[in-house]
C-alpha cells in the first residue's frame, strides 16, 4: 500500500475517534444537564405542592 493511502487510513482513524471523544464528552454533558433539569423540576414539584397544600 502506498504511503499515501496509509496516511490518509491514518488520518481517517484519528478523524473518527475525535468525533467519538467529542460524541462521548457531549453525551456527558448532557447527562449533567439531564440530572440538574430533574432535581430542579424534583424541586419545582416540591413548592407547587406546599402551595396547594399537598402533604409532600
């Protein structure tokens, strides 16, 4: 095989696995966010209901 096809499978490897770090570190974020959004809304729920009331 050519050095320049080998260069070009290399950089196509690396290429790809940036985009999975980059996938992975999304996906944690999000994560993180997910997690904050549902103890805000836990926290939300929480007020509405001694508001109305509501034993909690």
């Amino acid at each position: 095989m050519s050095a320049y096809y080998e260069y070009v499978i290399k950089a196509q490897e690396r290429s790809r696995q940036q985009s999975l770090d980059r996938m992975y570190a999304l996906a944690r974020r999000l994560e993180e966010i997910m997690d904050d959004l549902h103890e805000r809304a836990e926290v939300m729920r929480r007020e509405l209901a001694i508001k109305r009331g509501v034993e909690w």
